[in-house]
C-alpha cells in the first residue's frame, strides 16, 4: 500500500487483539517501511484513546481507570460483599454479555420472561418464598406418602412433577434476579470512582461514534486493517463498520478454523457476515509458507469434521508452497502419562542430537497442569526449556513463605484456614522444624483440641519439644510480634518488612544461581502485585489477601519469573502457540477427556435464549425438549472450538509433528481421544506399530521414567555407576562395593583425592564399627523415636479415605493436624451443616413432641456465636423434613452423638454416630442414623465403610445390642438410605436396584490401616 499505491501511513490503521501481538505487527512494519509509522493499536487501546480525547462529551473523567476481568471481580468482591466464586462468576459474565452486546436491560426482559413462568404456578410473588420451602420439603418427605390406588399414585406423583418444576423455576428467577441487581450496582459504584471496564471501552466508544459520526475518524484512518479477525467479537465487529462508513478499504485476515476465543466472547459468525456487509474481493491462501503437505493433509482431515456435507467445499485444502511432502505425522502411545513425558523428552533428544535448535522445538498442551510431567521430564534430563504463560506463580517457595507471613499477621484479626495453615508453612520451610517436633505438636493439638497458634503461645511447655524446636519456635514468634506491630503499614510496605525479618531478601542475595536470581525476581513481582492492588482497591491486608483467593478462584494466579535461555525447549497451552511455529512440535494428552476437553470453569450466567447460538432453538416451535437441544447444541460447539484448537496445534508444526497419548493417565485407562479417530486412528493400541496413509502409529510399551537422568555425558556415566553401587551393595563383594564407591567420588567434578591416604588419615573417622553397633543397638531396643503405637493411634472411615486419596494429605491431617480450608470453612453448606446436626441432637435427645419446640430449639441454637450468620432459613428446610420423616420415631431414641472406639484387626478405629435407635417391638435391635444435611450422597465403598464402621462400635460399646438397621438421613434429597439385616448382610430397603452394603468394607479399612502404620515407621 505504502510503496506500490504510495499511501501515506498515517492514514492506516492496523488493530489487533493482544499488546504482544501489536508490539510484533509495529516492529515488522516499521523494519519493512524504513522507520515510516503506521497506528498499530490493539481495539481497546484504541478505544480507551478515542474516549480520552473526547471524555466530556463520553461524560467519564479524563483520568478514568481502566478495570480488567480481575479487578472488575475484586471491585465486587469488596463492594457488593459476595463470596469470591460468586464475584469471579458475575464479572466474566458482565464481560462476556458485553462483548456479545447483550445489555443488562435484555436480562431483564428474560427475568420477567421468568417471573410468569414462576407466576403461571403461582400468581402472588409475596408466596414464593414460603411455596419453595414447602415444595422441597413435600418433595423430600414425598416417599412418606400413602396412595389409596393407582389413580391416587398417579395424581400424587403429578404434584411431586409440580413441585420439581416450581423448584426449577424459582431457583433460575432467583439466580438472574440476583446477578442483575449486583451488575446494577457495580455500574454504580464502578461509575462513582470514574473506573471503565474492558467491555465499557468498546461499548463507549461505539456510543460516541454513533452519537457524534464518524466523520473525523473516516479522514484520518482511510485505510483499515484488521488482523486474527475471526476473533473480533460482536460490538468490535460494530466498530469496524463505523470505522469504514466513508471509505470502504479494509482488509481482514481471517481463518475460520481458527476461532478459538469463544470463551472471550468471540463472534462465531462474523466472516459470514462481513462477507454479507462488504461484499469484498476474497483472497483465499491456500499455501502454506510453514508445514509440509503431509501434516497439512491430516490437519485438512480433522478439520473438516466441522463442515457439514454441504459446506465441505469451503474447507480448502492447503499445500506447502514448494509442494514439499514430508514425514509422516507420527502418533506415540505410551503405558501411562510418566512414560508419555519420557518418550516425548528422548524424541526431542534425537532432534537436538541431529542439530535442530531447542528454540525450534515445542510442547503443546490443552491446559497448564498437563504440561508439568513434561516440565518435571526436562529438569530431570537437564535440558533448557522456558514455559510461556505459566501459571505457578503463588506456588513458588519463596512466595508461599512470604504470604505465609502476611495470613498469620491477618489471622489474628481474621481467623481463616490459611492463616492456621501459614504457621506450618514457616516452621516447615526449609525444614526449620524436625518431624519428631512436628508430631508432638500435632499429637497435642489432637488431643487438647486447640489451635497451632494457642499451642505454641499459651502451651508451649507442655508439648514436650526438643532444644532446637523450642528455638525454633521462639525465634518465629519474634519475627510475628514485630511484623504485628505493622500490620497498619501499606501492604507493599509490609511485605518488605516481612522479607526482611524473615531473611528471605538476605537468603537468596547470597548466591549467584539461576534459582536464587529467579526467587528475587518473584519476591519483587510480589510486591509489584500489592503495589498494583494499592492503586485500584486500598491498602487492606484482609482484602489482598482475598485478592489472591479470587486470583486462584479465576486461574488468574500470574507467571513466576523464569530466566530462560534464548534457546530453550518451548513449553505451552495451545492457545499460546496461536500464531507460533516451531520445526518440531508435540501436541500431548490427546486422551479422552484431556483433549477435547468438555469441562471447564464456571460458564457465565448469560441465558441461552439471549444468544444467538441458540436463537432458532428456541423460535422452533417443533422442538418440545428446549433444554435438551440446548445442550446438544452446547455440546457441539464446543467439540468444533476444541477441533479448531487441534487444528490450530497440528498446524505450528513445521516439519516434524507426534502426536501422544497414554494408555493410563494417574492410573485411570483412558481411551484415545476422538480427534486421533477423526484423521483416521482405528484402535491401533491392540497391536504394533503401523503406517496407513499419512500416519505412523508407534506403540511405546517401554517403562523405564525412573531411569531417566540429568543429561550430559558425565551425568549418565555418573548414573551408571551409581546403578551399579547400589546394585552391587547386597549382591557383590567388598572390593567391588569398594570401587563402584570410590570411582563414582572420583567422577565428581575437580580432581580425584589420593584415597588411600584420604583412608589413613581419617580412619578413626571412617571407621564404622561403632556406628553400626549403636544403630543395631537402637534396632534392637526400638528406639527409632517413631515406633508405631496401635494405643495411641486411631483410624476412622473418614482418615482412611483421605490416606487413600494421598498419604501426604493424610500426614498433615492426621498426624500434623494441619487444616485444610474445608476443615476451617467459616460459611456457607459446612457451618449449616454442623448448625442443623446440633439442632438436632438437642431435639432428640429432649424427645421433642411438636415442631414448634424443634423451631424454638433452632433459634436458641442461632445465637450461639460459632453459627452467627448461618443461612437459618435454608438449615429450617432440612429441619421441615427431619420432623416430617421422624416426628413418629423421636420417642424411640436411645441416644445422641455417640462416641465410641473399637478394636478392629489390632488397630483402633473411632466414630461419631448423630443418633441410636430402638426398634419398636423389640428388647435389643437397634437402628443407628446418620444425618447428612447436605445434598452429597456417599458413594458406596464409602457409604458401607461408615456404616459398618458404626454397627462393629455400637456392637462392641453395648454387646447386648444388635444393630438391625443402618440409615443415612439425607435431609436434602428426596429419600433416606436404609440398609436392613437380612440374612446376615444388610440390604438396602425399598430398593432392589441399589446394591446393599460391602461386608469387605472393614477387612479393606484394616489392610490400609496396616498400610499406614508401615509408612509412619
């Protein structure tokens, strides 16, 4: 344009999405045209510009804020004081319907939409409230009901019909209803401090534009051109139309196949109707300057899948440019995701062996977490890599410390998990504190019930520590007093001072290593992060606090810092690569629900019938089952996003492309996923290694992760010989265990010592006689100082599953009674919960005759401190239904929250049973009840270790007892659980199709206790 038509530059326009992206297109603009500028912006940086310089007549402040997703979430969070998902929910949402142009007022109009739908049940909206309680209880006491034949059975399960869809209808209307008036205050409060969000930017500027023209803007940019515009949204779109009103010379680059920001609000449509709106010349690039024809085929073959069959002509088939073939794509399947990560790092070995650069080799994958095995694979090879757009950074050591420091001093005026938490985190950190000490601690705490913080300031004497714990112990405690003096300091301040008293600045200053230069940077992006805070939300140390949970609430949590070699293996999620390309290029995780994946965060609260998606769904009248196709409809847009995506993944490669699956992937088998079926993969796992078409299948059935080394040559001659070392330590002799030792010192780095003098010389220090004597002494004697001790040591069905789940978990809970945030959670469904059980064991423990006294039972128990601000009226619903379904049981208890301990395979095994019944009719059969107020049901390994669990300790407490029945009391579902003994297994009552209990539930509870107490030793 400039040098061919000789345009003047100041006359395009170029707009982009990402800075990044625009920073490239200037850069390379500027090399081609010799200095010359053209305006390269990205749309909301233009947008923010336009408002700028015409804020009065915008009416917002010349200096307005601009809001990101994340601030607009912590505004929220602060000012409409929601919890942090809820916030993180309503601000994505208010982005998104801004990007769609789906104004707060079209909500409204599908709330009312609602409203007499709900009203069509029931017209007086003042009755709402009181029909939905009464409705979940009827339906939740609904199988208490009597039917007098079949005609009553069918009128009665009618109304159970009825009172489902009212339930359904409330619970949306009040949904949308909340989400609306928390947007209308945001646009409040965002207004009076003069703040603009990212949706604000587009929508205002296009407001100007139409109110004012367009005219100023049409003579300066008379020439537009918009990149990556298949993912311009909705309202971006609008902008370009007021951009081109004059002068019509635009130009888009667009590949359909490679939407993949719907998530952001992307506008599926927009080629179609640009084409429609401008009727251009269409330049199609059908050659590919980047990949050979062979992975061009494949990525052509997957594609189309999302073209139905009379669109398929639309879906070019692109050539290399120079028609150059190729290799084959090749797919590796590996045993498991260990091996996967150990096959992708020895292919890219063989490429760096033949001379390709590591900066020209990536790994792609669907999300963050995928990639670490991969991550782990190449520090254990010592190859460079640099992870682009990584998401770790609160994980770091060195950051966890530092806000370790930061939720104890908050703690002290906001109790919180965290805080609890933080103080093991100190006291761990680097190992400061034994694991002999850890346990004492930990015992203590279990026994007396009490905080880490109360044990070691007002207990400190009593947990019996060694000299170095209580040091330990001491020195941490002056490090928290003082930062406590400054709590009242700038948060950014008080992290200096937490680096400071801590040492943390010190520790890492001391020593020139990647890693150290690496923790600094992070400790000051850390307080780059408060000081950013500071500028958008206050000084508070509560609320940044909260704003690091909404960080990790929306995957928010940014990028450690990383000092990457410029040529270094790129590591990324596929949305990164876009617009990428490398000569080698894994795409991994290609495994059923890891890729395509269906599952994701929190859709927004924006309802299918205000988006276009779904518009000819819901005008169909042929179409009954809306909800139905809504999801199918759902279903396939987002495989067709997920197919672009690998598309966009296949498509970075250059000329070598592996595609990798495992067969198990954390030891659950997994089937390949349907994208390798779309290009033609056909079960090939059953058999060997293949090639069909442009294919070659290689079935990697070797397992050898633990072998893998640092890489270089030394490091594998060093790995050998220290193999053979431990080989030869119970299988040769003292010569050969002699010099497999001596030689692998020896090929330490620097010269190798004289040995036989090092031996002379320091033989009464190497001698081992003594050593050994006094280690067999202590074997022998016990006096190891972690002795398993049976007495000392309870199970219970709950610890069991949470050591199944991860030993380590099971450490800090058990042993080290460090909380987790569920076991602290200060609201919401856990406090309710506990609320309604002490409800109701002080009811059933009075035999209370009506519900009016469970009601008076209720409200005295609501001014108890520990459940100020318990929803009373959701806990009253649960409570409805116990009296309904028990009010003619009461008076049978024999006794409430019954502790017992019971002997079980030579371990002792603990429970907590809500309520013990007699059986009517009977002189020793007993019931035993377990109340869950929440709507979780336990699964059946769990339901049958509990209740077992409880019958063997009712059974052994009182041995005259025989328990005939256990019940789970699910108070928010629509039936209770009952397992009845019958012929000696208990079955489960009034139901055949549900299994009865596992009587190998208490063998299995007794090998992993068995298990547990091998690893305690």
């Amino acid at each position: 344009m400039v040098e061919k038509e000789n345009i003047d530059p100041s006359h395009i326009l170029a707009l982009t999405f990402s800075k990044e992206a625009a920073r490239h297109m200037r850069e390379k603009v500027e090399k081609l045209l010799q200095g010359k500028e053209i305006h390269v912006k990205t749309f909301h940086s233009f947008c923010a510009e336009l408002i700028k310089d015409h804020s009065d007549r915008c009416k917002v402040p010349g200096d307005f804020k601009i809001f990101e997703e994340m601030d607009s979430a912590i505004f929220i969070f602060r000012e409409l004081k929601v919890d942090a998902y809820t916030a993180s929910l309503y601000a994505n949402t208010i982005g998104k319907a801004k990007d769609l142009n789906i104004s707060i007022d079209k909500f409204k109009e599908f709330l009312e939409t609602l409203k007499k739908h709900v009203q069509d049940i029931e017209k007086d909206e003042s009755k709402w409230k009181e029909l939905y309680r009464k409705s979940k209880f009827k339906l939740n006491t609904f199988h208490l009901q009597e039917f007098k034949d079949k005609e009553d059975k069918k009128a009665k399960q009618a109304e159970k019909k009825r009172y489902s869809e009212f339930i359904d209808l409330y619970e949306e209307y009040l949904k949308y209803s909340n989400f609306i008036s928390a947007w209308e205050k945001y646009e409040e409060k965002k207004s009076a401090i003069g703040a603009l969000d990212y949706g604000d930017l587009n929508k205002i500027a296009l407001w100007y534009l139409d109110v004012y023209g367009t005219q100023e803007l049409n003579d300066t940019f008379r020439y537009i051109i918009i990149d990556e515009f298949q993912d311009t949204n909705y309202v971006q779109f609008e902008l370009i139309k007021k951009l081109t009103a004059s002068n019509k010379n635009i130009t888009v680059v667009a590949d359909p196949n490679q939407t993949i920001y719907a998530f952001r609000g992307a506008y599926t449509n927009n080629i179609e109707v640009f084409k429609e709106q401008f009727t251009p010349a269409i330049v199609s690039l059908d050659v590919s300057f980047r990949s050979t024809n062979k992975i061009l085929r494949v990525a052509h073959t997957l594609i189309e899948k999302n073209y139905g069959d009379d669109k398929k002509k639309e879906c070019l088939l692109i050539k290399n440019h120079k028609d150059i073939e190729g290799e084959n794509v090749s797919i590796i399947e590996t045993e498991d995701d260990n091996e996967e990560a150990r096959a992708i790092v020895e292919k890219i070995e063989e490429y760096l062996a033949q001379g390709i650069p590591p900066k020209e080799i990536a790994v792609l994958y669907r999300t963050h977490a995928q990639g670490r095995k991969v991550r782990q694979a190449l520090e254990n090879r010592g190859l460079p890599f640099r992870v682009k757009d990584d998401t770790d950074f609160l994980k770091q050591p060195e950051i966890k410390t530092a806000l370790a420091y930061l939720y104890i001093i908050n703690n002290i005026s906001h109790p919180t998990a965290r805080g609890t938490e933080a103080w093991w985190r100190i006291f761990h950190y680097n190992n400061a504190l034994s694991q002999e000490d850890s346990i004492r601690i930990g015992e203590y705490i279990k026994k007396k019930w009490v905080s880490f913080q109360e044990a070691i300031y007002h207990h400190i004497e009593e947990l019996r520590l060694s000299k170095s714990g209580l040091e330990t112990i001491s020195n941490v405690k002056k490090r928290i007093d003082s930062l406590c003096n400054k709590k009242n300091l700038d948060v950014s301040d008080l992290i200096l001072e937490v680096y400071d008293l801590s040492g943390l600045s010190r520790q890492f200053a001391h020593t020139d290593t990647k890693h150290s230069r690496e923790a600094l940077l992070n400790l000051r992006q850390l307080h780059e992060l408060a000081s950013n805070f500071e500028e958008f939300h206050g000084k508070d140390l509560s609320l940044f606090i909260d704003y690091l949970e909404i960080l990790d609430e929306m995957d928010g949590n940014p990028a450690p810092a990383r000092i990457a070699d410029e040529d270094a293996i790129n590591l990324m999620t596929i949305h990164s690569a876009k617009g990428l390309e490398f000569n080698v290029v894994f795409v991994t995780n290609l495994a059923k629900d890891k890729f395509p994946l269906y599952r994701g965060g929190a859709e927004p609260l924006i309802p299918p019938e205000l988006m276009e998606q779904y518009r000819d769904i819901f005008e169909d009248e042929s179409i009954k089952d809306t909800e139905k196709a809504v999801r199918e409809r759902k279903k396939e847009i987002k495989k067709e996003e997920e197919r672009r995506l690998a598309y966009v993944a296949l498509t970075r490669a250059k000329e070598h492309l592996f595609l990798t699956l495992a067969i198990k992937y954390a030891d659950d088998e997994r089937e390949p996923s349907e994208f390798l079926t779309d290009i033609g993969y056909d079960n090939w796992r059953a058999g060997g290694n293949i090639t069909v078409g442009d294919l070659s299948y290689i079935h990697d059935t070797d397992t050898k992760v633990r072998e893998m080394v640092k890489d270089s040559a030394l490091e594998r001659e060093k790995a050998l010989r220290k193999r053979l070392l431990i080989e030869s330590l119970d299988s040769g002799d003292f010569t050969e265990i002699m010099k497999n030792t001596l030689l692998y010192q020896a090929l330490k780095p620097g010269k190798a010592p004289d040995f036989k003098e090092v031996f002379n010389s320091n033989w009464e220090k190497i001698d081992p006689a003594q050593d050994a004597e006094n280690i067999l002494g202590k074997i022998k004697e016990n006096k190891n100082g972690l002795k398993f001790n049976p007495a000392s040591m309870t199970f219970s069905y709950s610890s069991i599953s949470s050591y199944e789940q991860c030993p380590r978990q099971y450490e800090l809970a058990e042993l080290l009674r460090m909380p987790t945030r569920d076991s602290e959670d200060s609201t919401g469904a856990m406090r309710r919960g506990n609320f309604v059980h002490k409800v109701l064991e002080k009811a059933v423990s009075e035999k209370i005759t009506s519900k009016d006294r469970l009601y008076e039972i209720r409200d005295t128990v609501a001014k108890e401190p520990e459940f100020k601000g318990v929803d009373i009226e959701a806990a009253t619903g649960a409570l409805d239904v116990f009296w309904e379904r028990n009010k003619d049981t009461i008076a049978n208890n024999l006794m409430v929250e019954q502790r017992f301990t019971v002997p079980l395979g030579g371990f002792n095994f603990k429970g907590f049973i809500d309520r013990v019944d007699l059986i009517q009719g009977t002189k020793d059969e007993v019931e035993i009840i377990d109340y869950k107020a929440g709507k979780y049901e336990p699964g059946p390994v769990e339901r049958s270790r509990q209740l077992l669990l409880y019958a063997r300790g009712i059974e052994h407490v009182y041995p005259k007892c025989k328990v005939k029945k256990l019940t789970l009391e699910l108070l928010a579902r629509p039936n209770p659980r009952t397992f009845e003994l019958t012929c000696g297994k208990y079955e489960c009552a009034g139901s055949s199709r549900m299994e009865g209990l596992d009587e190998d539930a208490i063998d299995d509870m007794i090998e992993i206790a068995k298990s547990i107490a091998h690893d305690y030793e």
